[in-house]
C-alpha cells in the first residue's frame, strides 16, 4: 500500500506545482510579434496602426502603453490591428501586446518586443547623414548612388538637385533610402540634399542634408581641348623654330668677304 501511495503522491504534486505555474502564466504562451504601420514616428494629429500577431487563432488581444491597458480586441484569426488616431505628445511611449485565452484561466503570453511611439510636436527631425557611392565625380554616362539614413524608421525620404525633385520619393521600411541615378550628363551636374517626414499626419520635414556636389567629367569635350591646346604649342614652336632658321640665315648672308678692296 505504501508502494502503491508514493507514485500518486508524486503526480499529485506535479499536478499541482503546474496548475501554480500555469496559474501564474509564466511563460505560457510565446509572446506575439509587433508591427507598427507606417512606423514608430508620427506627427502631432497624425494615426498609426499596431499589429500583433501570434500563433493561435481566436484570442484576446491586449494592447498597453507602459503597463497601462489601452484597448483589447477579440478578432476571429491571430491577429489584431490596434489603430491609434489623431497622436499628441502624451501618447508618447512604450507600447507593448499581450495575449490570452478568451475564457478559462486568464494566463497570458509573454509581453512583446516594445514599440517606442514618438509624436513630434514642433520643429523638424534631425537632418539625414548622406553618402554618395563611388563618389561625387563620375563620369558622362556613368551611374552612381546617394545614399541616405534618417533616424526613424519608415519615413518618406526626398531627394533634391538645389530645390528641385529629382526622383520619385522613397518609403523604404528601415532607416535607409538609395536613389539611384543613371547615365549621368553635365546638366546633371549640381548640389544635391534629401530630407525625410512622417508618411501620414501633416508634412514636417527633417532638416536638409549635408550638401553633396556631383561632378560630371566629359572626357570627349576635355580631350578636344587638349588635343587643340597641343597644335597651338606645336604651331608656336614651329614659328619659333622658322624665325630661328631665318635669322640664322640671314646673319650668314651678311658676313664681310675678307682681301675685297
């Protein structure tokens, strides 16, 4: 009987340390992965969209600023989409999903990696660091890239040659934009920025980049030059070249004869 009573005494034990621990909701459920569309810098009065996503269908979604509780949505499949419209700088903050089951135990996911929320209320974004790739002297025809890197993610980048548009706007979904541009001609030659702003709400651009001067090298033009700047020495040495013979010449000519009376 007392053989018979340890193994039940066992498992009754298990049983209970992982009803505590389910309880508990250490660790459950894994934590859901977050998106934040169109990124994580908005202007003042501007809307974004939090998605969080996870494993299971039919759960309940809860959304949090800090470890405040904002919104909770039961959608059908496994995902939610929380909308936050019309962002002032209070809603600043680390925001942050978790997930449940709809009913029985309230045992709940892991927190998701945090979403860092900034509003901008006044003033611009701090001006984007260029790069041009090779470098900013090509020559005609050839192709180069500037390269430009803001500090948030998922902005709309612009690039300009003075204060004109040069190629259609990017919206990369990193921190990074690439214009390319191509077969290169003098008229393209100029001083060239970009400048980045929040995709929705009102337009408040960063600040101009670092100005990037590209030069374009013709060489058919250059070799033109060279090749006339050439015969015009080559023709001048050859002046000077006559007008030694002759005056060599002419001083022999006028030589005294000797013994002549």
């Amino acid at each position: 009987m007392t053989s018979a009573f340890i193994p039940c005494l066992v498992f009754s034990c298990y049983l209970l340390d992982r009803w505590n621990w389910l309880s508990l909701g250490q660790g459950s459920y894994p934590k859901p992965t977050v998106e934040v569309i169109p990124g994580n810098l908005i202007a003042r009065g501007g809307n974004l969209t939090i998605r969080c996503v996870v494993l299971y269908p039919s759960m309940r979604f809860i959304l949090y600023r800090g470890i405040t509780v904002l919104k909770t949505q039961d959608p059908l499949g496994s995902e939610a989409r929380f909308l936050l419209t019309d962002l002032q700088p209070a809603d600043e903050g680390a925001y942050t999903c978790r997930y449940r089951p709809r009913t029985g135990p309230a045992i709940y996911s892991d927190a998701s990696d945090i979403i860092q929320i900034e509003v901008l209320d006044a003033g611009s974004p701090p001006k984007p660091t260029v790069e041009v790739i090779p470098g900013n002297v090509i020559t005609r025809g050839g192709n180069l890239t500037i390269r430009c890197v803001g500090l948030y993610p998922s902005m709309r980048f612009t690039l300009y040659r003075g204060a004109a548009v040069v190629l259609p706007t990017q919206d990369p979904p990193g921190t990074e934009a690439t214009f390319l541009l191509t077969d290169l001609q003098q008229e393209d030659e100029g001083a060239y920025t970009c400048r980045y702003h929040p995709r929705t709400g009102p337009t408040i651009y960063s600040d101009a980049s670092d100005i990037i001067q590209i030069k374009v090298l013709d060489y058919t033009t250059s070799n033109i030059i060279q090749i006339v700047l050439a015969a015009v020495v080559l023709l001048i040495l050859l002046v000077i070249l006559v007008e030694h013979c002759h005056s060599s010449k002419g001083k022999g000519n006028s030589a005294p004869e000797s013994g002549h009376e």
